[in-house]
C-alpha cells in the first residue's frame, strides 16, 4: 500500500519540481531582461536629459528674443523614441521577419529618399527634409541608415544550411541594397549622412569578410597612407610663423568677421584648392573645405572654437556663457550642429568628459550584447550601430575642435532632432530585440518538438529485439540477470 501511494504521489511531485524549476527560471530571465534594458536605455536617457537642459538653457528669452520651443519638441520625441523602443524591444508581430524587412526597405531606402528630392524642403546647400500634409519635418535619411543596417546584417548572416553559392548571392545583394540608397541621399546633396550611411555599413561588411588580424592590417595600411595628407593639411592650415587666431583676437579685442591678416584667408585657400569651384552637387564643398584648410576659417568655426577654449576645465556655468548666450554662435546652430561647444563652455571639459563617457559606455553596451545574443545578425547590427554613434560623436567634436570640416553632423542623443532620436531609440530597440527571446528578429523560428511517449512497462512475454537480431522476454531476462 506504501509502495503504491508513493507511486501514486511520485508523478505530482515530479510535475511541482518542474513547475518551480521552470518558474525560477522565468523569474531569472525577466530579471536579466530588466537589468540589460537598463543597461541600455540609462546611458540613453542621461544624455536626453543633458541635451535637453542645454537646449531649454540657449532657446529661453534673452535681452528681449522671442523665446522657441526647442526642447519641448525634444521632450514629445523622447517621449516617441521610448515608445518606439517599448513596441520594437517587446512587441509581438503576426508578420514574418522578411515581409518587415522588405517593406520597411522599399519605404525608407527607397521612396522617402525619392520623395525628398521631389517634395523635400531645401535647408542650406542640401534638400534632406521632407513634411508632408502639415506634417512636422523629418529626415528621411536618418531612417534609412538604421533600416539599412538591419537589412545588410540579416542578408551578410544567412541561414547556415544555404549552400556557398547562396551565401555569395546575399552578399551582393546586400551590396547592392547599400549602392541604391546611398546614392540617393547623395542626390540630396547630405554629404555628411552619406558618408556616415556607407561607413556604417561598410563596416558591418567589413567585420563580416575579414578576420580581425586582416582589418587590423588594412587599418594600418589606412593610416600610413593617410598620414602623407594629413601632414599636407596641416601644413596648410598652419603656415609659418605659426600664429594662433584666437588668442590675437583675444588680445587685439578684435571679434569682427575680417579680422587680423594673418595666414591664409578663405579666397586664398579657395583659389588654391578649387581655382575654377564646382558645379552641381558639390558646388558648396570647394567653399566649405576653404574655411577648414585657413586658418582664420569661418565665423561659425572660429566662434564654435572660442566657447571650448572659455569653458577651460569646469566652465562658465549654467546659461552663463557670453559667446552662446549673447548669440556670437548662432543661435540657428547652437542646438544642433554646435551642441558640444555650449556643453563645454558651460560645463568645461570635466562636463563635456562625462557626456563622451556615457556616450563610451552605451557603445560598449551595444557591442557587448551583440557579442552575447546567440542570434548571428546581432553582432553584424550591434557594429554598425556603434560604429554609427562613435563616427558621429567624433567627428561632432571634430568640428568643435576645427579638427574636422563643418558638415552638420548632430552629438547623438544630445543634439536637438527628432529623426535621430526616434531611429537611435529604435536601432536601441533592435539589439534589446535580438538579445531578448526568438521572435520577429529570430533567424530560424523554434519549433516545439514532440515528446516521445513514455515507455511501457514490460511484461512477461514481451519480445525484445537484441543487437544480434536474437529476441528475449522480459521475463527470461529478469531471471537470467
């Protein structure tokens, strides 16, 4: 009757165990799936909140200015950002992987793209926004780099049980799939995003093709070949007797836009470099390279470079800064292309270091759980997202400095801009995507198997099939053992 009972009792308790095993397994992942969104939306969110205060401290009304709505616009896209995060991170889809990837392709790599230079609103030397029906304007290129690399890395990791000449067909196609979009954001004449656009990807396509001994051969190769024209550029820009424009001007008391004749002014350089100009889409690069290789350089540039050097180690305070306050910097592009230099005059270098070092570690984040998700594309998108904010974050400071050109090109997550925002919010939706369970992202999908029938217990008389071919009953072989 004991044997019985416990027999009885023994499938329930098996049941309870597996219950709580698989319960306490749960509970882990959802801790994990907590704790790794954190990871990645902290660092986020830090850098919107600075962004934003910086933005609300340079648009509120000074000596009589109509004060702009900046930074409540940046709040409502934050605010659209996380959404669009929460719904790509955790969202169910009923569609298939490749229907979203098609799609989504053809509308933001393709149409969008063709629609801005037919509808779009030209903005400088550039046409890159399009608003359509009182629409609030967007950046159609903005989407098309995020999409862009989501379809490049799903094609360069295909299904491992494609054959070789399969693979090599996705590999074209996806190079194929770069060119097209690519060469219509440079049709808007956006030279900024279009080298970001190819650099990201190529990257991706980079990582995938060579082994890391091999790229770091052709980084190498890249920077002892380049090290000829850098010193060339350098020799222009700082010609003998070396003067140092900024500080003359700090001590002449001069702030006029001519100002002191020393170096080589713009039409000079311009004669030099581009004698004749261009024409068509690059008729605006000869003048802007022009104000890079001077030295006295632009108003934007040399202003740009005077609010780091007042800021010095902890800065002028909070809306205390004279260049970005009293609009020496241009109000226009204090929000966006020059955001760095009203952190660091207002903060100095120890406040722009800790925004570079939240930027830092959201990269190594990205790449970390890329490198962890055990889905093959993770790695392939996590690179080109990172390698997508690290290129935009240096060459921002990069024209802060005057190290690099002027291109317009925002700090990520601080700079005002709603299409950068929501697609960096949603690219972060992605890789919380792929770290998370099998789903939209997912390479294969997971098909429960069927579980094998419990055995029946044997009985005397049963016959059993014995390696040789020979056949025992059970009953025989329980009294022969």
């Amino acid at each position: 009757m004991a044997r019985w009972h416990q027999r009885r009792c023994q499938p329930s308790a098996r049941a309870a165990s597996a219950g709580a095993v698989q319960e306490g397994a749960l509970l882990a992942d959802l801790s994990a799936e907590v704790w790794h969104d954190a990871l990645r939306l902290m660092p986020a969110l830090l850098l919107c909140g600075v962004g934003i205060a910086l933005t609300y401290g340079v648009c509120v009304p000074v000596e009589g200015a109509p004060e702009r709505l900046y930074w409540r616009r940046q709040i409502a896209f934050l605010v659209i950002g996380l959404a669009a995060y929460a719904v790509i991170a955790k969202g169910v889809f009923p569609w298939s992987r490749r229907l979203t990837m098609r799609v989504l392709y053809g509308l933001c790599c393709i149409v969008l793209p063709v629609l801005v230079l037919v509808l779009g609103r030209a903005t400088g030397n550039s046409t890159r926004w399009l608003s359509l029906a009182g629409m609030p304007a967007v950046q159609p290129a903005e989407f098309a780099k995020i999409v862009l690399l989501w379809v490049v890395a799903e094609m360069v990791n295909p299904d491992p049980r494609l054959d070789r000449a399969m693979r090599l067909r996705r590999h074209l196609l996806a190079v194929v799939a770069v060119a097209l979009p690519a060469f219509l954001v440079f049709l808007e004449r956006s030279m900024g995003n279009t080298a970001l656009l190819c650099a990201s990807v190529g990257t991706v396509l980079l990582t995938r093709w060579f082994s890391w001994p091999s790229l770091l051969i052709l980084a190498t190769a890249g920077v002892v070949g380049l090290t000829p024209v850098a010193l060339a550029i350098h020799r222009i820009r700082v010609p003998e007797p070396a003067v140092n424009v900024s500080r003359l001007e700090a001590q002449r008391g001069s702030f006029g836009p001519d100002g002191p004749p020393v170096g080589l002014s713009v039409r000079e350089v311009k004669s030099v470099v581009a004698p004749s100009g261009a024409s068509g889409l690059l008729s605006h690069c000869p003048d802007r390279f022009a104000c890079y290789l001077s030295q006295y350089g632009g108003w934007n540039a040399r202003q740009a470079l005077r609010c780091v050097r007042i800021g010095g180690e902890r800065g002028s305070g909070y809306r205390q800064g004279n260049i970005t306050i009293l609009g020496y910097l241009p109000r226009t592009v204090q929000h966006t292309d020059f955001i760095y230099c009203v952190l660091s005059e207002s903060f100095g270098l120890q406040g722009a270091a800790l925004v570079l070092g939240l930027i830092g570690f959201l990269i190594a984040v990205v790449l970390w759980r890329g490198a962890a998700s055990p889905h093959p594309a993770a790695w392939s998108f996590a690179v080109g997202f990172a390698t997508l904010i690290f290129l935009q974050t240096v060459i921002h400071v990069g024209m802060a400095l005057r190290l690099l050109p002027i291109i317009g090109i925002p700090l990520p997550f601080v700079s005002y801009g709603g299409s950068f925002l929501v697609t960096s919010f949603a690219a972060l939706g992605l890789v919380a995507r792929y770290d998370g369970p099998a789903g939209l992202l997912a390479t294969t999908a997971a098909v429960p198997r069927p579980q094998a029938a419990a055995p029946r217990p044997a009985e005397p008389g049963d016959q059993q099939e014995l390696p040789g071919g020979a056949t025992w009953g059970a009953g025989a072989g329980a009294g022969a053992r």
